[in-house]
C-alpha cells in the first residue's frame, strides 16, 4: 500500500507542469525512499529523471516497490483541481487499478477526493553513468528561463560555451543573431576543487566551535558571578523593605523619612543600572538590524551570483525548444546547475527541497 501526503499541493502541480510536454506517459517508481520517475521523449533526444524523497513527505508510507503507470495529461487536470496551498494526499492499493488523490484546504473542511486510473506501461529503466564534467555553471533559474525564451526568438538551436570570460549563450537566426555573456563572481575555479574546499571549510569550522566553547565557558562564568551580585544587592533591598515596615508601624513621621530614603535608595539603583539596560537594548537592537540586513544582502547575492567551475573550455550546441521546456521547472527553486563536458548531454538540474527534477539533453551535432 502507498500513501503519501505532502504539505503543498503545489510543489506536484508545478513539477508535472514542467514535464508535460516531454513525457506523456511515464511510471512512477514507488519505493521505502520516495517516489521516482524517469523517461524520454518521444524523440528520444532528452531524458528526465523526477525524485521525492521520503523525508520531503508529511507522511509518507510504502509498504513494497510498486509502479504506478500515469497518463501525465490526465495527471495534469486532475491536480489543477487542487489549490497550491492545499495538503495533497496520494494512495494506491497493491495491484491497485487507480491512484486516490484528496485534496483539504488547511482553513478549512472541505475534502475533495478523485480517483486517477492506472496504466500498465512496459518501461525499462535506464542507468544513468557517472560522469565526470567538464564545466560545471550555478546560476538564477530565473535568468536561465529568460534567456532561453530570448534567444528562441532568434533561432532554433542555441551554442553555450564555458570559458575563463564566463559562460556565452549565443544563438544564430536567419534575419537576426543574439548572445548573452555571464561573468563568474570571483575566480573561476575548477569542479573537483569543490570537495578540498568544503572539506577546508569543515575542518576550520570544528576549529572556530571549539573555541567558541571555550568562550562560552568564561562567559557563563561571569554572567554567573554577576547574577551572583545581583542577589545581594535584593537581599539588601529585601532588608531595607523589612526595617522601613518596622519604623513605619513605631511612627508615622519616621515612617515619611524611610519611604523618602527607600525612593531616592530606588531612584539612586535604577539610575544606575539604567544605562546597562539601554546599553543592552541598543547592543542586541543593532546586532539584529546589522544580521537582518546581511541576511537580506546575503539573498539578494546568492540570488544573482553566478558560479562556474571549469577544468577545460567547453562549447556544445543544443535545441532551444528543449531548453524551454527545461526552463520552466525554475518555479520550483531559485538556482539551476548547468554540468557540461564535450560529446556529453547536458545536465540540467534543480534541487528542490522535497527532491529534485533533472534533465539530460543530447547536444547536436554539425552545428558550430
């Protein structure tokens, strides 16, 4: 048995949407570690490879490997029925003829229920080999989409090329010719540099905690001792509370010049721990306002930065109207990673944090 609810009907209404119009008939792989699909085109030029893992799911349920054979054109209106916001629960039976699909609103008590029928659909898996690229590009899938959509006013087909200037996406038309230049921010590095460098930011992070613990040690410490003082000085306060109530009842004129002494005592001890407070204050107001804005500043860089990795130039023609189609999964995620190597299909991958979509595209060739 399968069941499966995610938390936001829109993250399947989004991936199914991006690959409708490669795949129309597909089986999802239901297993202990989530849901798989993989398939080509009908040309066989592209391939796509789906992935939601288990860990992505509000819940998640399969008691043994089961395909489920999906129209993905039916799949498609059947999910449009549901809200973006809606909780999507997914269940199918063993040797199930239909896949249940129920949709709830989380403000409200309205649950809608379809049943999709199944498909028998004779299918091989393909193994997918390792392979070591040659370049490897990050950048905004939203800058990805737009200037794949430009170029494919111009022409059919489209030459990237990675070099030490950055990463050219040049297209070739019949009445007109475009190119768009992204330039690396900072050195371009090589791809296998990647595991040496976070493993060097590993080590120095376990450095950096360990001294951080030692500073918390002495820290505590004295916040201690402080907290320490702070409770004399009220036992004093305590005591001062506790005579002024004697003298008090003994007589009243006495009883003025104590309340007079314990107000200006009063006065005297919030004038003075007064300016740690509003030291205090304005410390952690200033350190939450300075990490707001590197935070902010930080989204807005990683959102525009590009990244390039090379160990070799690299220049590789593809079809625009594939990459189109890639194009529009960057809805799901803000990054796409680009992996390329001569004689190679290209990767197009977006991670996700419920899985991840990639496709492999097969360059042309006799273009230059």
């Amino acid at each position: 048995m399968l069941e499966a609810k995610l938390e936001d009907a829109g993250i399947l209404k989004k991936l199914i949407d991006a690959i409708k119009e490669l795949v129309t008939d597909a089986n999802f792989e239901c297993s202990e570690e989530g849901i798989t699909l993989q398939a080509m085109d009908n040309s066989h030029v592209a391939l796509v490879a789906v992935k939601l893992v288990q860990s992505g799911f509000k819940k998640y349920r399969c008691d043994r490997p089961m395909p489920l054979g999906v129209n993905v054109g039916s799949l498609t209106k059947v999910l449009r029925c549901a809200k973006d916001d809606d909780t999507c629960t997914l269940r199918a039976a063993d040797e199930a003829d239909v896949l249940n699909l129920t949709y709830e609103p989380k403000n409200s008590d309205r649950v809608a229920a379809y049943d999709l029928k199944l498909m028998d659909i004779d299918s091989e898996t393909l193994g997918i080999p390792k392979t070591s690229y040659e370049a490897r590009v990050v950048l905004s899938s939203a800058e990805f989409l737009r200037i794949v959509r430009d170029l494919s006013q111009l022409g059919d087909s489209v030459r990237i090329e990675v070099s030490k200037e950055g990463v050219r996406f040049a297209s070739d038309g019949e009445a007109a010719n475009g190119s768009v230049l992204l330039k690396g921010q900072g050195p371009i590095g090589k791809v296998e540099q990647e595991k040496k460098e976070k493993k060097d930011d590993d080590e120095e992070g376990e450095d950096e905690d360990a001294d951080g613990d030692k500073k918390k040690e002495k820290k505590t410490k004295v916040k201690k001792e402080k907290d320490g003082d702070e409770d004399v000085e009220m036992d004093d306060d305590e005591a001062a509370d506790e005579d002024g109530e004697e003298e008090k009842e003994d007589d009243e004129e006495d009883d003025d010049d104590d309340e007079g002494s314990k107000k200006r005592k009063k006065k005297a001890r919030l004038s003075k721990s007064s300016p740690k407070a509003s030291k205090k204050a304005k410390t952690a107001s200033s350190s939450k306002s300075k990490k707001g804005k590197s935070k902010a500043d930080d989204d807005d860089d990683d959102k525009d930065a590009v990244l390039i990795q090379m160990n070799s130039h690299v220049s590789l023609t593809f079809s625009l109207k594939y990459l189109v189609n890639f194009s529009k999964s960057s809805n799901l995620t803000r990054k796409v990673e680009l992996y390329m190597s001569n004689d190679v299909p290209l990767l197009v991958s977006y991670t996700f944090g419920e899985g991840y979509v990639r496709y492999y595209l097969a360059p042309k060739i006799g273009d230059d």
